[in-house]
C-alpha cells in the first residue's frame, strides 16, 4: 500500500460497505495480510437498453414478455449478490423510453429512476434515447439517480469541460475499478428536428474520447471496465466497440448497449459482452485480482449473460411497481376507434383459422391490413407508392373496438417514416428484391411457397400501383405490368416512396437511393410520435372519424402457372385433416418453405392413385382433364418419352377420384 492518505480519502468518498473498510484497515494496519497468493473477486453486473420494462410486459400489445423485465433482473442481481459482495451494477443506457414509460414523465422521479435506485445501480450510463424528450426530463433523471450518471463524450458546447462524468472508481480490498461510460455521438443527427433536447451540448467521437479517458486514468486503476451503450459495430462514421477494444487492450472488459444484441466476445484480450434488449439478460463479468507485489493485476475475467427466462420475478419488485403496470395496461386498451369488421376473414391460407400454421394470406394475397398501413404511409409522406411488410403472420384487425394495442399486433416493430425519392428503375429493383421472398414454382407445385434465407418482415407489398409477381421466373425477373395510374412504370421517373426507417436503410445499402433522397422522415417531424403505430391512430381518429372499414384494392397479385385446382383442394384437405404439414424453416422462423408437390406427394403414397387402361381413341390431355390435371402433369407423372404415343390397353397412374 504505497498511499495511507489516499486509501482513505477514497473510503470515505466512495461506495463501500463501512464493515469492508474496517476490516481493510484493521488487518493491514497490523500488517499480516495480504499474502502473495491474496485474490480478490469482484462480480460485475449489467443491464442495458431496458427500454421502460419494469414488469415482464410488453404494453404495446399487452402481452406478458418472459424474457424481459427489472422485475426478472432483480432476481438474478440478488443471486450474484448474495454470492459475491464485491459488485458494481450498471445499467448501459437506453432506460426511461419506450414501453409506455412517457406515461410517467411528470412524475417527480420517473418510474424506471425509482426502480433502479431500489436496486441499488451504482452507475447509469445514458444512452441516445435519454434525449427523446426535453432537456430538463433528462436532467431531473440524472439529478434523481441516487448513482453516478456517465458520459464521458457528452461535453457543454464550445468548452472542455463535460457535462456528466467521464468515469467512477470503485475499490474492493483495495482493489480499483473504474468504470468508464460513452454513448453513441449522433444524437445531433437524430434528435435534428429537436434540437432543445440536447441544447447546449456536444458529442465526441467513441474512439478519440476513449483515448482521452484512458490517459487521464492512467496509474489510478487496477481493472479498467467499459460501460458503453455502443455495440460492437459503429454507424454513421463512429467507432463500435471491437474497433475501441482494437485500439485500447488496457480494458479488462467493455460492457455494451445500443445494438440490442446478444453477445460476447474477445478482442485484443478485452472482453466484451452485450445482454441484448429489455431485460433479456443480466450482463456480469467476475473478475479475479491477484496480488503480485505492490501491484494488483487481473489474472481473469469471465464474461456471461445470465438469461431472465428461467427465474421468477422478484416480488417486492412487482409489489412497489404494481402501480405503473396497471397504469400502462390501462392506457393499452384505450378505445381509439371501431373495426367494422374483420380486415382478413382467413388469416391462414388453408385452414382459415386466426393462427397461423400452414401458409398466411397476407403474403400471397393483397389484404385489407397491408393496404392499411400503406394507406397511412401514403397520407403522411404525400408519397405516389408505399410498402409494408407483414411482421405478424396473424396479423388481422377484428370487428369491435379498436383499442391502442391493436395497432401492434397488426404493426409489431416501433418503425418510424421515410418519404424517399426513387427512380422508376430502382423501384422495380426494389420490387424484384422483395419478390425474392418466393421459391420458383417447379413442375407439379401446388403451393406458392418461400424462401426460408429470407425473413418474412423483409417480404414488402406495394400500393400505389398494380403489378403481377409472376413466381414460375427466377428472382430478379419476377415483377412483371407495373402501372403506375394505369401508365406502365417509367424507368427514368422519380416516384414518391413511402417506407419504414428500416426499410430506407436497405434502400441505402442496395444503393437504391441516397440520404439526400429522403424527403420526409416522421422520426424528425414528431419524435417517438411519429412511429407508424401511432401515425395508424392518429390517421383512424383524425382522418377515419374512427371508424377502420376493411378495403383491399388486389393491386397485386402471383401469377405464373395455373395450379391444378383440383389437386391443390385434395392436398389441402389432407393438411386441414392433419395428414399432411407445410415445412418450415429448420430455425422455425420462415413457414411454408416448401412447395407441396402433386408429384412428390404421389411417390410418397400420400395421395392415393389408381391405374386407367388406355382405350382406343383416348388422349392424355382428355384423360388428365378428368382428373383435373394438365396433361404435361400426368405426362411427368407416368416418365412418358411420347405423350403423343399412347396403346390400347396400356395402364397409366391417375389420381384416385
Ligand atoms: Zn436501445
């Protein structure tokens, strides 16, 4: 111990238990501890964009979330701690947003404040949507937090001086632990139409900052950690995490936030770790310090996301914030309007049922849902065309009341919206993209069926124009009769397009458009407002009188070879019967990935056949008929070198009636 004075000058400052402290002082003062072989253990504990989830509940959809919540994540930090005093808990950022968390904004100390001071969160970095709302919301979040608030890149404008702190040092059995905090710097970028709600503040790069903290901390730690709500990548021409931890190996571990991945990691010997969104996981690193001398030094750091799923809430928890529960149910079945009646009758394909377990209507056909959404796309951007995908393979909108969290279930993701400007020929590129989504129909298909690479969110469906998907072409040449007004689609035209945030990124990536191409973005214009779920509210009350009618236009429709309909209704009985499944996709994430094939199903004996004796004069396109087949079929079928050359008394395979 080579300085008395400052030990206790940081006992008395810092956050340690005062039994740790005399303990500390009493053995070294008599000079028999700390051995050669002294470890010290310190468990460090992490969550990160919680995005307003206290309860395991998302209110949007006023559902229960089992892999979610403060309430979950309490259990488990009891565990650690009860296994380990030696902890500091963090929180990375992205904590009083989302969720109906805007329900409490006035409250003196915002809920998601209340909850991490009752569980004792030494640090909070802030992340990008801390800036959401009003500068002095954020600000009484800070002052509120009864731990240390960071955020060493945030800085008061046109000075050197930041606006929260850089870093904390912590010290366990004289170990020193400091924890540096960053948030991502485009909050100009994103908060641009808003400028109030970051007034007087500028944001430094992640990687030049990163170097700044880690000079001035020189010589003042033992283990050097990271709270960053960044994850590993960057955007916007900012430094990720892997690329920090590439430059600066002096870190033991950097905890993450932002990207809403899970995830760990080595880099350079730094570990790295992310607990995805929500509460998904409780982030911990424990640490080993061994004596070596005079000098503390990191023999091993294991990282680990302990999952929420498994354990119970915590029911102090769930009792302190029962209030905000029920406050935010409440406010997800507001009435903000009536259904008429039901926008898709037969959600599934085959059997009509609500769930979907065979193939969903709404991506082989155009439905009253999809032109929904287009229709409020189209309204608020002014654009010519729209698309929107479905999330939600069940998707519908049910005659009765239309309450606020209906909207979520036919919109699942918090997206906002893009106006942008495209050319008549990059549209079709985009178009082809999308209809990539189907498997080319091959010889005997009676299903249209999808590709199981492709995510069901990323199959688009237009509005705006008429147009064929014609799935017997390969991707890319699929798109066939684009009118726009009934005028074929002009390739050099620029066209108004209206499409989700998501979306205008893919765009950007394909090198369909530009930034500069973005005329409209309802992020800018109305903040967390101007998402496309409460854009279909406000369009209902505002524009509907609040009445929802179902309207669909079939402006598009799959075209290709004619399914034998007579076999397509064989087929599907034996699937509403249960004899037959739709494949999905190994992962479970892609349905209806395969094709039901007549010619499969017939050499796998699951559609039963007869033999038909050729008489004199017969035709194999006048035997097929009968059977409701194309004599091209029934030619496959039975390998014919010459369907022309059929004999008297010769036996084919036909489908038994
Ligand atoms: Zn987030």
């Amino acid at each position: 111990m080579e300085n008395w004075g400052g030990f206790l000058m940081k006992f008395s400052k810092k956050k340690i238990s005062s039994m740790f402290a005399v303990t500390l002082l009493v053995t070294s003062a008599f000079g028999f501890s700390f051995a050669d072989s002294e470890t010290v253990n310190i468990t460090i504990l992490q969550t990160s964009d919680m995005h307003g989830r206290i309860y395991s509940h998302d209110y949007a959809t006023d559902s229960s979330d089992s892999d979610a919540g403060l309430v979950k994540i309490q259990t488990l930090i009891k565990q650690e701690r009860a296994a380990n005093e030696n902890t500091i808990l963090i929180d990375t950022g992205d904590t009083v947003q989302d969720n109906s968390a805007e329900l409490f904004n006035d409250q003196p100390v915002h809920p998601m404040i209340q909850a991490m001071n009752e569980m004792d969160y030494d640090v909070w970095t802030i992340g990008n949507h801390e800036f959401n709302f009003e500068k002095s919301f954020l600000e009484k979040n800070i002052e509120t937090f009864e731990g240390t608030v960071l955020s060493a890149n945030t800085y008061k404008e046109g000075t050197d001086e930041r606006w929260l702190d850089a870093y904390e040092i912590f010290e366990f059995e004289g170990v020193r632990v400091a924890v540096v905090g960053m948030l991502p710097p485009n909050i100009p970028l994103w908060e641009a139409s808003a400028p109030s709600h970051f007034e007087g503040l500028e944001f430094t790069g992640t990687l030049e900052e990163t170097g700044k903290v880690v000079a001035e901390l020189e010589g003042k730690y033992d283990v050097l950690v990271g709270a960053y709500h960044l994850g590993p990548e960057g955007d916007h021409g900012f430094e990720g995490v892997e690329a920090i931890a590439e430059a600066y190996p002096q870190f033991d571990v950097i905890f993450m936030g932002h990207s809403h991945s899970k995830y760990t990691n080595e880099v350079n010997g730094v570990k790295l770790i992310e607990p995805g969104k929500y509460g998904w996981a409780l982030g911990t690193a424990d640490i080993e310090v061994v004596k070596n001398g005079d000098v503390y030094e990191v023999a091993s750091v294991e990282v680990e996301n302990l999952e929420s799923k498994p354990v119970d809430a915590d029911e102090e928890m769930l009792e302190t914030f029962k209030y905000v529960h029920d406050q935010s149910v409440a406010d997800a079945n507001t009435i903000v309007g009536k259904i008429t009646s039901d926008f898709i009758a037969t959600p599934d394909y085959i059997t009509g049922e609500d769930d979907i377990t065979t193939m969903p209507t709404a991506q082989l056909e155009d439905t009253a849902v999809i032109d929904l959404i287009n229709d409020v796309q189209m309204f608020y951007t002014k654009a010519d065309v729209s698309s929107a995908a479905l999330f939600n393979l069940g998707s519908n909108l049910k005659e009765g009341d239309f309450k606020k969290k209906d909207v979520a279930f036919i919109y699942k993701y918090p997206n906002t919206l893009v106006g942008v400007n495209i050319t008549g020929e990059n549209l079709k590129k985009y178009m082809e993209w999308s209809a990539s989504y189907y498997n080319t129909y091959e010889e005997g298909d009676l299903t249209v069926s999808f590709n199981p690479d492709i995510r069901g969110y990323n199959y688009d469906m237009f509005s705006g124009l008429t147009y064929d998907v014609d799935v017997t072409e390969e991707a890319g040449n699929r798109i066939e009769n684009i009118k726009f007004n009934g005028q074929a689609l002009e390739m050099n035209k620029v066209y108004k397009l209206a499409v989700n945030n998501y979306r205008f990124g893919t765009l950007m990536g394909l090198e369909l458009v530009t930034v500069d191409d973005k005329y409209y973005d309802s992020y800018d214009l109305m903040q967390d407002a101007g998402r496309i779920r409460d854009l279909i509210i406000k369009y209902t009350v505002e524009e509907k009188g609040g009445i929802l009618n179902p309207e669909v236009d079939n402006n598009w429709e799959i075209t290709g070879d004619d399914f034998n309909k007579i076999m397509q209704e064989k087929v599907f009985g034996l699937v509403r019967e249960g004899k037959l499944t739709i494949p999905t996709s190994e992962d479970g994430r892609t349905s209806n990935v395969e094709a039901l094939n007549m010619n499969e199903l017939i050499k796998e004996g699951l559609l039963s056949m007869n033999t038909y004796t050729v008489r004199s004069g017969d035709m194999l396109w006048k035997i097929a008929k009968t059977y409701g087949m194309k004599w091209e079929d029934l030619a496959n079928l039975n390998e014919m070198a010459d369907p022309n050359l059929l004999v008297p008394g010769q036996e084919i395979i036909v489908p038994a009636q």
